[in-house]
C-alpha cells in the first residue's frame, strides 16, 4: 500500500464519529456562559435545569438530547439533575451571578460558573 493511501486511510479512520461524539461537538460550540438575568425568564417558565457541579454539562447536554435515559435516568433520581430549585436561586442567584448553560430544547441546562 503506498504511503498516500495509508495516510488517506488513517484520516478518514479519525473523521467518522458517532451520533453522540457528534453531539459532543454540536453542543460544545453552543455553551455559554450567561448572566442569571439574562436566563431567569427561563426558571419563571420552569424550563431551567440544574446540573449538579461534579458533572460534566456537555456530556449531560448529549445524554438527554440523544434520549441515553440509562445515563440520564440515575441522575435525575438522584438529584443531580433538577428543575431548578427555589432554595437555589434564593441562596445563590443574584442578577450578575453567571452559569455555564447549553440549551436543550425545551430545557437551558445550567452550572454555577466557578
């Protein structure tokens, strides 16, 4: 095999990805981070998702957008994925306090910037 095709091999090998790693890639050109003024609309409407710190948000974006309810289904059963709370915003949501969020329709998926 010549060496063109060899190499030829080996990038088309690294550019096929999967449904999820293509979500991946989807979602993480899509976070931002935002304000809570800017997102609390979003709570009144009950649309908001608290995703627990020790998460990583843009897998957990690709989960429930690819319905994954094996991964998604412990998570929120365990609280580390909830509407968010009321005690939450009462205790840590101030007009200036910033999130890292990602939407996935209906819901905006959220982080308390660190």
């Amino acid at each position: 095999m010549s060496k063109e095709k060899d190499s030829k091999q080996t990038t088309d090998t690294f550019t096929q990805l999967t449904p999820r790693e293509e979500m991946v890639a989807k979602l993480n050109g899509e976070t931002a981070v935002v304000a809570w003024k800017e997102i609390e609309r979003f709570f009144a409407k009950g649309n908001m998702l608290l995703i627990d710190q020790e998460l990583d948000l843009i897998n957990v974006a690709a989960d429930l957008s690819l319905d994954n309810a094996e991964e998604i289904k412990p998570l929120i059963d365990s609280e580390k994925i909830q509407r968010m709370p009321m005690e939450f915003v009462k205790e840590n949501c101030k007009p200036e306090t910033e999130f890292w969020t990602v939407v996935v329709a209906p819901y905006i998926l959220s982080q308390l910037k660190k």
